[in-house]
C-alpha cells in the first residue's frame, strides 16, 4: 500500500503578512532580512497588521537606526605612533626575559648578540599575538627598524648597567687612574705598610668616584650603596697595584660569586623584597635630601614626583602644576620635618602631566619614588616660537565696526586674501631649490603650493584651499602669518628644508634658506647633564633622535644609545653652537659676519658607469615593501632627471631596487581601504600617462627573484650547454643580465 507524500504546513497569517510586506520592500528597493522584519511586527504591536502598515513601519524602523548609528562617534583610528608606544615597552620586557638573548650577552660577540636579539623581538612580537602589532611590525619598516634598534639598545643598556657587568668594566679604568695618580709611587714603596697602602688607596678611590658622581651614576650609585662593591674594588686594586705579583688573576667578584653569604648582586640571586606599596598608595612625604638635590640640579624647570597612583609637585611647582593641570588636587599639607608646604597630585601620573604641562608650554622633569632614591622617568622641554599660525587668516573687526553693530562673520564673509605670488619668480626658485618647501610672502601672508603646501599643512596644522592660481593651474595652498622662523622652526622639527622669501619689486629676495643638515647634524657632538652624546641618527617620522653615549661607552668599551625629542635634542645642539661661540670669542679669533643666503654650490655631476646588481635581497618582503621600493626609485628618478645629471652608485642601489607592479596591483585599487594612502600617493607622484601606463603594466611587468634566475643559470650548466651570447628580449630591470653566467 503505498502512502502519499506528507504535505507542508500551510504558512500563517503572520508569515503571510510578513512574506507580503518583503516583496513591497523589495519592490522599492529595500533588501530587508526576515528576522528584521519580525522585529517589526512585534515593534508594531498589532496581531493582524495589514502588509502595507508593516512595510511602513519597518521602513521607519530602518530610517530611525540609520540616524541613530550616524549620532555614534566613529572609534578613532590608531596610529604607527600609537601602536608603537603601547607595545614597545611590552616587547622590551620579553627581551630581557628572552633566555637566548641573556644567553647571548652573557657569552657572545656584539654581531651575535644582535642576531639574538632581532630574534627574540620576533619571537615577542609573535607572543603578543596582537593584529595591529603583527600589521606594523610586518608591513611599516620605519616601525621595525626602530622596534629593532631601540630595544636592542635599550635591552643591552640595561644589562650592561648591572652591578657586575659595572664592575668589570670600571676596574681596569680605576686601575689605570691610581697608576696615573701621586699615590701610585708610594703604593709601590717597598716601604710602604699594607694597613696605610690600603687607607690611602680608600681615601683616593672615593675622591675619584665623587668626581665621576655626575658623569658616571651608575657606578656611583652601586660604590656607595652595593654591599661590599667598594670593598672589593679595594682588594682587587691593591692586589694589582701594591703586590709585586698577582696571587690570583680572579677578580673578587668572581671568587665569590658561587659564594652563599656573598651579596645578591655578585650571586645573582633575588633577594627577599619587603612589600610593596599598591599602585593605588601614595605617600606624601618626599625624601628632603634626595628632592632639594633635584631641585637645584633642575631650577628652571617642574619636577615631578611619580609616587604610587599620583604624580606629586611641590610648592611654587604645585602651585604652578595645578593651573596648568586642573584636574589635579592642591592641598597645602603639614609634613614631618618640612612644616607646612602646597602639594598637587595629578592622579592620572606622571605622563598625562607632562602632556598638559607641554600643551602649556612649562618645562618639567619627571622621577620615580623607588622608596628610598628617586630615578629618571621623563622630561618635557618647550621650544619658544613666536607667531601664531593660521591658515589663510581673515581681517579682524575693529572695536569700531563691533559698536557700529557690523554684522558677524556668517552675515557678511571677509574676502579672501590674495593667493596670487609672483609666479615666475616662485618657480626659479622652486627650479633652484628643488628639495626646499618655499614660503614667498604674499601681502601678509607666508604662501606654499602644490606639495609645498601638502607638507606645511601637516606640520602647522593648517587647512589647505585648492584654487586656479596663474601660472600655476589649478593647485593647493596653505599659509601663516607668523614669522619665517617661526615657520621654519617647524618645518625644520619634522625633517623639511625650507626657504622663505619676500617680494623685492617684480622679483623674489631670498630672506633665509635653512638645511635640515644643519638642524640636527649627524655625528655632532652635544652635552646633556654632564655627559656627552654623538648624535647618531634621526627620525622625523616618530620625531626621535638617537644619541650615542659617548661618556658610557669610554668606561665600558662598547656604545649605549637612547632616544630623545627631536625638540629636546634641538636645544641641545644651540646650546653647543653656543658653547662653540662663546669659546671662540674667548680665544680672541674674529667671529665671522653672517652672509646673506647663496645659491647652492653644484657639486660635480657623478660620471656615468655601469651598474652590476650584486645584492641578493632584491625584491624581499611584501607587497608593501615592494610599493616603497618603486617609490623610491621613481622619487630619484624624477629627482635625476629635474637635475640633468647621472644618478651616484648609492643612487643606482636605489633604482635596481624598482621591481614592477606585477604582484602589487593593489596600489591602483582606490576602493581597497588598506591600500588607500599608497592609491593617493601614487596618484600624485605619476602624471595621468605614466599613471596609466604603470596600471597597465600590472598584467604583464612580474619582477624575477635572484633565486630563479640562479637556478634558471644553473639547469643550463646541469644541461652541458655552454653559450657565447645571450639574447634578454624582455630586459625588464636587468635582474636576469645582472646575474649573467656567461664569461
């Protein structure tokens, strides 16, 4: 017997109503979900609502999220800047808890203990397993090279500024003092007691740390407060300096180190650490001594005292914090052994402070309450500019025209100021100083074009309008009227040459051209609190200078280096070129007259040679990497070309890096938001026909690793062929003739 197939169940009348109200919508276009649209019914309210009254109020339902999602602030987007700062810190301390790397100082030349290092970032970067992170630290070289540099800097730093390794490196340096010093021949008296040898070589070594106090903390510190560092260097320096013969070539460090009563920084075990105070407990009281020193060590300037959860200031400080900080709380306190004093506690800490405090333009140092010492944590230094930038400014009322009852700006505009220079005149000098942003005065104003423009906008934080200048075409500008060196303080700040201009007749005069060269010279020698730093390179992009600390580096044999403010670094080189005056006038040489600006002299154009690729690399890393290699090289070469001349080998480098757009269409996609900011870029450096020649060629331009080309070379061997030419019909950027196997 057979059975009939099961039937379905008729729908409801509710699913009727609603399948019916669906195809109303879609009729106009809406695509709306079922599940919405049951929302919609229950949001209405009615069992039996007509199709139409549901297709209405789910239309409504639809307008009423769109503008209640529009009133939501967009979350703001992270920057390089931002994901640097919050995970720099966190992979530092990895680092240092790396085995391989500690390993590795321990044990290892420089050259291993970098490849150790660079792998324990990775590894850390990895363990963070963050995706912004991940994107930086594989995607934004700028962001990995500095990653890289800084932590191995600052992890070698720190283990280098341990006790022991302190040690090792001040005894032979204290050795060789006292044998320079008057008692050298009286410790070699044969004469001479070995009670009164050892009491005047005690009196000599804390004369000669008291004197390295200020050059030399570290070590200060740990000779005048380590447990029994002092008397070892003692026993170790008579031992080389007083007895004829060294007994034992072991430092007492060493001899003691598998010693169990031996102090904690020779064994290297952690000794027990009292309690500490929560992050949330703070103490009011400071330690007299320690902060009067401070005070006077710093006279002009805020310091700030990181204690617990607030950051304390006090007196006039206080008084001063708290103006500029108002969220703090000022609370004049009767303190043991001070009496009464004004204290301001900023509970956001010490470096929401130093960000108000730089917004207000107050200079301040910043200090870590450790308990019983206080050490660095920060510092804020203002840089002095005159001027008030705004772009394209308007005439002000007068008191007149605002008791006359003139109308306010949105009733009656101000005319625009002129925006036109003089346009031959502003392109010779845009020809002659092609690398400079050029500012020309125009009325009042200080005027940039084009990417002139582009660039001064983002340092000064000002608008840009787009406008049909002569002569220019259709063209950006920017302008200020603040001073030329106010502006040029700036620009110089974040990596910009610059020159300024101002109309002398129907021509420009040069008022002044400034080199970035000159702003922050690499190499340049400068002093900060006692100890001396070669400058040793410069990142405008993150607005960091790295210094090389020289005074460190005498001690211990190998370099230190630590970052700094681009502005910061800037007050140091002025006060050297201060110095530098200063001495010189005091030498009785004649100071020389500042000359008015010349052109540029033109070194000799580099003769042209042929080039042979040797660099494996070519063509390493992602899309994005390959994107800044073409860049760059199309940079130079347009650079190469505006200056009729042949490109240096160093230039040459930078061109055989140009892999093609093959494997990186993306840079042409404007609706790929990852790619965005490389779309616009590119966009602007290529005119419309190169633009579209390099879109075209990304069918058919596929760049050819060394690898393959090698291997391509090698089957051929394999194979017994030996040919006398080659034949390259599609030569591309060389690779395959650069690796030409054929004599």
């Amino acid at each position: 017997m057979q059975t009939e197939p099961e039937k379905p169940d008729a729908p409801s009348s509710r699913e009727k109503i609603i399948l019916q109200a669906q195809e109303l919508l879609d009729k106009q276009g809406l695509v709306v979900s079922e599940e919405y649209l049951n929302d919609a019914f229950e949001e209405l309210g009615s069992e039996t609502p007509k199709p139409e009254e549901l297709a209405d109020h789910t239309r409504s339902m639809l307008e009423r999220d769109e503008a209640e999602a529009a009133l939501e602030p967009e979350p703001a987007k992270r920057t390089v800047r931002d994901i640097y700062e919050q995970f720099q810190p966190v992979v530092l301390a990895q680092v240092l808890q790396d085995n391989a790397f500690a390993n590795a100082l321990e044990n290892s030349d420089e050259e291993n203990i970098k490849i150790e290092c660079d792998a324990a970032i990775r590894r850390a970067v990895l363990a963070v397993d963050d995706v912004e992170l991940t994107k930086a630290y594989f995607d934004v070289s700028a962001f990995h090279n500095r990653l890289h540099k800084e932590v191995l800097a600052q992890a070698t730093e720190q283990a280098a500024l341990t006790p022991k390794r302190l040690y090792e490196a001040a005894l032979p340096e204290l050795i060789g003092l006292i044998e320079q010093s008057e008692i050298y021949p009286f410790l070699r008296d044969r004469d001479t007691d070995v009670l009164d040898a050892q009491e005047e070589l005690s009196a000599k070594l804390d004369e000669l740390l008291s004197g390295l106090k200020d050059s030399r903390p570290a070590l200060y510190e740990a000779y005048t407060t380590l447990p029994d560092f002092r008397e070892y260097l003692i026993d170790d320096i008579l031992e080389r300096t007083y007895q004829d013969m060294v007994t034992d070539r072991r430092t007492s460090v060493e001899q003691h180190e598998n010693d169990p009563d031996a102090p904690a920084w020779v064994t290297g075990k952690t000794e027990p650490e009292e309690p500490a105070e929560t992050s949330g407990s703070t103490t009011l009281l400071p330690h007299v001594d320690a902060y009067n020193a401070l005070k006077e060590k710093h006279p002009k300037e805020l310091v700030g005292i990181q204690n617990g959860g607030y950051c304390l200031f006090y007196g006039e400080d206080a008084r001063t914090a708290f103006e500029a900080v108002p969220v703090s709380r000022l609370l004049p306190v009767d303190l043991p052994g001070i009496g009464e004093v004004t204290v301001a506690g900023i509970r956001e800490g010490w470096q929401e402070a130093a960000d108000r405090l730089q917004t207000a333009g107050l200079p301040a140092v910043f200090f870590q309450d450790n308990g019983e010492t206080y050490t660095a944590l920060g510092r804020t230094l203002t840089l002095k500019e005159a001027g008030q930038e705004s772009t394209l400014p308007q005439p002000e009322r007068t008191d007149r025209e605002t008791r006359a009852g003139a109308p306010s700006e949105e009733e009656s505009p101000q005319p625009e100021p002129n925006l036109t220079p003089l346009t031959e005149e502003y392109l010779k000098i845009k020809a002659e100083y092609p690398g400079h942003v050029a500012g020309v005065r125009v009325d009042d104003l200080y005027l940039f074009y084009g990417k002139d423009a582009e660039t001064a906008a983002k340092v000064l934080g000002s608008k840009i309008v787009t406008r049909e200048i002569p002569g220019l075409g259709e063209t950006a500008v920017t302008g200020s009227a603040a001073s030329w060196q106010a502006l040029g303080e700036k620009l110089l700040q974040h990596g910009n040459s610059a020159l300024f201009a101002h109309p002398e007749g129907e021509t420009y005069e040069v008022q002044k051209v400034l080199e970035i060269a000159d702003y922050i010279p690499i190499g340049m020698q400068v002093t900060d609190e006692g100890r001396t730093f070669t400058i040793d390179s410069v990142d405008y992009d993150f607005g960091s200078v790295s210094l090389r600390d020289d005074t460190f580096a005498a001690g211990t044999g190998f370099p230190v280096f630590r970052n700094e403010s681009v502005s910061y670094v800037r007050e140091l080189v002025k006060d050297a070129r201060d110095k530098e005056l200063e001495e010189l006038a005091a030498s009785g040489a004649p100071l020389s007259e500042p000359s008015e600006p010349a052109a540029p002299v033109q070194p000799q154009p580099p003769k042209a040679e042929n080039y042979r690729i040797t660099a494996p690399d070519l063509g390493v890393g992602g899309p994005k990497a390959k994107y800044q290699a073409n860049v760059a090289a199309i940079r130079l070469l347009k650079e190469l070309e505006a200056d009729g001349r042949n490109a240096t080998p160093e230039e040459q480098e930078t061109l055989s890096r140009y892999v093609g757009w093959g494997g990186i269409p993306q840079a042409f996609d404007g609706s790929d938001e990852k790619w965005k900011t490389e779309y616009a870029e590119l966009k602007g450096l290529l005119t419309p026909a190169e633009y579209e020649a390099a879109r075209g060629s990304t069918l058919n331009a596929h760049y050819t690793a060394p690898v393959i080309i090698e291997s391509i070379y090698h089957a051929v061997e394999q194979m017994g062929l030996e040919p006398k030419t080659m034949l390259e019909p599609a030569m591309g950027t060389g690779n395959f003739l650069a690796w030409c196997r054929i004599p």
